[in-house]
C-alpha cells in the first residue's frame, strides 16, 4: 500500500495524503460513517471533541474485527455539524493520529463542515475504505 503527495501540486493543509494505492493483491473494505455512541448506542456527549474521540475508538474496533489496524485506512470522509465543531474534531483527531500514523504517513482523506447528521445530538461522522491483505 501506498501513500504519498505528488510533488507537482501543493502539500497538503491538513493531516491526509493526496494519493492512496492500494496494490492489486487486496482487498477492500468500505466502513460506514461511524458516529459517537457508545456500544449501546448512547451518544457519549453534545462536544465533538468527546464524539470524535468516541468515533474513531468505534473505528478501531472495527479495524481489529476486520484483523488491521490503522495503517490499512486508505479513505477517510469526516462531516462535522458546524464551523465551530472543526477545531475540536481536529483536536481529538490530531491525538489518535499521533498513535495511530507515528510515522506521519496519513490516508487520503476528506472533509466537510455540514447543517445536521442524521440525529439532532450527533456532531461528528466518519467514514473509512480499508486496504485488506488477500
């Protein structure tokens, strides 16, 4: 697998590669936008910063369920509710990324602030498409 940004077109302003290949020897695996409940399915809290911590702890489970861990995350889409939910979207996600892609090497990843998610208290949603070794 790889990841990388073409030195022809800017760097990247934010913690994501341009480019992610997943060699033909692999799978795939598209992962549906997880939000910030609990494995009840209680919301955690009304911060995104709480719900996307929640969220991507949601994703690794899933990851280990499929036997990967972070590295095979190719895609990511993120729809945070607000302009004012960015900042602690970007703050819970700067601190699992650290743990995560140590070596700085992100996933081709999209962003977008929105009106409203699919229930009133969700303040954040994230998507993955995971690389699967064959």
């Amino acid at each position: 697998m790889s990841k990388f940004n073409p030195a022809a077109i800017a760097p990247p302003i934010g913690k994501f590669s341009h480019v992610a290949v997943v060699p033909a020897t692999f799978g795939t695996a598209y992962i549906s936008g997880q939000i910030g409940a609990d494995q009840d399915g209680k919301i955690v809290s009304g911060s995104c910063y709480e719900q996307t911590k929640q969220v991507f702890d949601n994703l690794e489970k899933v990851l280990a369920d499929l036997g990967v861990t972070a590295s095979a995350i190719i895609k990511m889409l993120t729809l945070v509710v607000g302009d004012d939910g960015f900042a602690e979207f970007a703050r819970a996600r700067d601190e699992v990324f650290a743990r995560w892609f140590p070596d700085g090497v992100y996933p081709a990843h999209s962003a977008a602030t929105v009106t409203a998610l699919a229930a009133p208290d969700l303040r954040v949603e994230v998507e993955a498409v995971v690389a699967l070794p064959s």
